[in-house]
C-alpha cells in the first residue's frame, strides 16, 4: 500500500527529486572543465576584454556629452553640433541656435536611446565578467562570463545602428536649417554616397547626383570615437569568449566546412 501523503511532503519529495536528477560532472570532466576553462591563455583574454570594455565604456560616456558630433560652415563660421542641440537653445554641446528644429521622423532620439543602451549594456557586460571570474563555481563562472560576451555583442550592434542612423538624422536637420535659412543650398554639404544611397531607396527621387562635386558631411571627432568604441565591443566580446570561439574551430564539422573551401578551391585551381 501506498502510504497518504500531505501535498507539503510531494511538494518536498518533488525537490528532492529535481535535486537528486540534477546532472553533476565527474571529478575528471570538473578537473578537465577547470584545465581548459581556466588557460593561462583565455584568464589573459578575459583580463583584456574587461579593460577594452572599460575603455569603451569610457569613450562612448565622453562620446554622448560632446559637442563635436558635426562641423558645419555657416556664413563663414565654423559650427559645431552636438547630440543636444535638438529643440534646445544655445548650451555646452551646441554653438549655434537650433530651436525650431523638429525631429519628425524620431532619428535622433532613437540615436540618443541607443546610445544609452549600448552605454548600459556595456556596465552589465563589464560587471558580469567579473562576477563570472571571481566566483568560485566553475558552471556559475562560465555562464556569468559568456553571458557578459552576449551583453557586449548586443552594445556593439546598438552603436552599429547609431552610425548608420545618424547620418541620416543629420541629414534631415540639414533640411531644417536649408529652409530656416541659416544654410543656403549650395552652402549645404550631403551625405557620403554609401548613406546618401540609403536615403536613396527610401525616396521617390532617383535623380542623379555628381559626388566629385559635393561638399560631405564633416563628422567630428564624438563620431570617430563612436566607430573606436564599437570596434572594442566587438573585439571586448571576441576575447572574453575566446574559450568557445576556439572550441568551435577544433570541432569536426567545422573542420570538414573548412576542408570542403579548400578542395573546391583546388579544382578550381
């Protein structure tokens, strides 16, 4: 007979059951785990992915607070545009009055989310690496640390869409100043052709334009910094999960997709 049991001693049977069930790693896969995870080669990594992304998190607190993001010539005057400039009168970020200056279409708010996005998922990232390396647990230090990796990618995406996005925000603000007055058409630099090209496609017009004969945008050095600090997100997280980076390239499929491009490239020969 099956003893009547309390639905409290189930509830605890049941526990002890997910505890009991739970898989555990023989005393050689835990010390085979610690050997490979804890190389003097990725420990190297990981110290360096924290201060790269240190150093870009760095950057990117400068790069939302400076006034060098556009240089502009107006009436003879060098202008410089920050990203604060929009719908707000003369400040530290901005050498010139763009009150009237509408964001219809979100662009540069959508750049200012991002960026701070990117900014708080580059302090979680950096903050999870050195959870995940100061802990004592192998399992819990090898999920926090490539978990931070999966953190800095997702920052290094948002800063890839904040280059793209922001030329065109600055383009369409260019439009504002063209109609206010403060630019007069020809006085009107335009995007590099890449950017000019995306615009393009989203535009009924398709006239033909002569780039040898444009003034471009001059991106200040608050852009510049944006492309350093992404590239060290990217690279951030390349080396704080070199230890499975490196895992996937012994594998045997990646192998034989590696063979496969040599031979085709043989016959090819």
């Amino acid at each position: 007979m099956i003893p009547n049991r309390t639905p409290n001693e189930v509830r605890i049977d049941q526990k002890k059951g997910s505890k009991a069930n739970r898989q555990k790693l023989t005393p050689q896969e835990d010390a085979l785990l610690h050997q490979y995870f804890d190389h003097k080669i990725f420990n190297k990594a990981r110290n360096w992915a924290i201060c790269a992304g240190s150093i870009s998190l760095a950057i990117s607190s400068f790069v939302v607070w400076s006034p060098v993001w556009v240089n502009l010539s107006i009436d003879s005057q060098e202008v410089q545009i920050g990203l604060w400039c929009l719908g707000k009168g003369n400040n530290d970020t901005c050498s010139v009055n763009l009150t009237q200056l509408d964001d219809e279409f979100k662009l540069h708010l959508a750049v200012i989310l991002m960026l701070f996005f990117s900014i708080f998922m580059t302090l979680v990232g950096i903050l999870l690496s050195i959870v995940g390396i100061c802990r004592h647990d192998l399992l819990l230090r090898i999920y926090n640390v490539h978990s931070a990796g999966e953190f800095f990618v997702i920052a290094a995406l948002a800063l890839v869409c904040v280059t793209i996005v922001y030329p065109l925000d600055v383009d369409k603000q260019l439009e504002q100043l063209v109609k206010q007055g403060f630019l007069t058409q020809e006085q009107r630099p335009t995007l590099l052709p890449f950017f000019r090209f995306i615009r393009s496609v989203f535009s009924q017009s398709r006239e033909a334009i002569n780039y040898s004969e444009q003034k471009f945008i001059s991106f200040g050095i608050a852009y510049v910094f944006m492309l350093i600090s992404g590239f060290l997100l990217f690279l951030t997280s390349v080396l704080i999960n070199l230890d499975i980076i490196m895992q996937a390239l012994v594998k045997p499929r990646f192998k034989q997709f590696m063979q496969y491009f040599i031979d085709l490239r043989k016959i090819n020969q």
